[in-house]
C-alpha cells in the first residue's frame, strides 16, 4: 500500500450520507458529477477548495443514514485520499473497503488534527502523522486481505485478479 499526504477538511459527528452527497444528485451513477456535489449542504466551499491527495477527518458515525455506495464515490471523486473518523457506520465502512477507498478509525487523531492542518498516513503501519503540529497518532493499519481490495481499487477487482482474469 501506500502513503497519503494533504490537508484536511474536517466536520463532526454523524455526518450522513445525505449530507455527503444530497439525494437530489442520486440520479446520475458519475463519479464527478457525484464529486460536483460531494458536502456541498454543510461546506458550499469544499469542491471549489479541495486538491488531490487532501484528507478528510470526521467525528463519531461518520456515513451515518443510507446505504448508498455513492457517498464514499463521491469522496473519492472529489480528490480526497482517505477519511479519518472516530467511528464509521459499518454499511459506510464496508461500501468505501468496496470501492478500495481507504478510510481510518482514530479517535485521538480525530481530536487533535484541525482544519488545515497537514497530515500524512502510512496505510502500512496505520500512523497518521499530523505534519503541522508535529504529532503522532496510531490508528489500526489494515488487515492484509483489505489491503488487497484498496490496492486493486475495489473487491470486484481483488476478486477479478484473484480469479486470474
């Protein structure tokens, strides 16, 4: 796996797949009319400020609501790298391992990394080191078959190139 390294768009706890791309935008299946819209209810500026490789930090039940599978296309979309969050809702967490987009579990992290703070993540080891303020923080690095789906961009495609096709 590999590293990621950006600044960080931060938001609170429960945020829901509603929020994370509104149900008016669900009738279209593309990825970036879906990241034209990615957070645009609580953070009109995201899209027009998000870069490729930035981070996005959460707080408890991140993906909350629906089960969509395009809130976390939509994150990824946008140019987002990955998500930290205290807590995911599981359908979130599973729908975003799905897709191959990684996303951490890390409470202190979560506490302690503000918006626009610099941060980098080792996917390897899990260590989220938060560049600006010179900190550590250790989240739990995924397990190898996980690793295996992010690296292939999605379990359909872990299981296409187990299956040698």
């Amino acid at each position: 796996m590999e590293k990621a390294k950006g600044r960080v768009f931060k938001y609170g706890d429960n945020v829901d797949t509603d929020v994370i791309i509104p149900a008016r935008y669900l009738n279209t299946s593309d990825h970036k009319e879906l990241a034209a819209h990615c957070m645009e209810d609580i953070d009109k500026d995201f899209i027009h400020k998000v870069q490729p490789g930035d981070i996005m930090v959460g707080g408890l039940n991140f993906g909350c609501g629906s089960s969509r599978e395009h809130a976390p296309v939509a994150i990824r979309a946008s140019g987002i790298s990955c998500v930290i969050a205290k807590t995911y809702a599981r359908i979130f967490y599973r729908n975003s391992i799905n897709i191959g987009f990684p996303i951490l579990e890390c409470e202190e992290a979560c506490d302690k990394i503000a918006a626009g703070d610099e941060v980098e993540v080792d996917f390897d080891t899990g260590v989220i080191t938060n560049l600006t303020k010179g900190e550590r923080y250790q989240a739990q690095p995924f397990p190898e078959f996980m690793k295996e789906i992010i690296a292939a961009e999605g379990l359909l495609n872990s299981i296409k190139k187990k299956q040698g096709k």
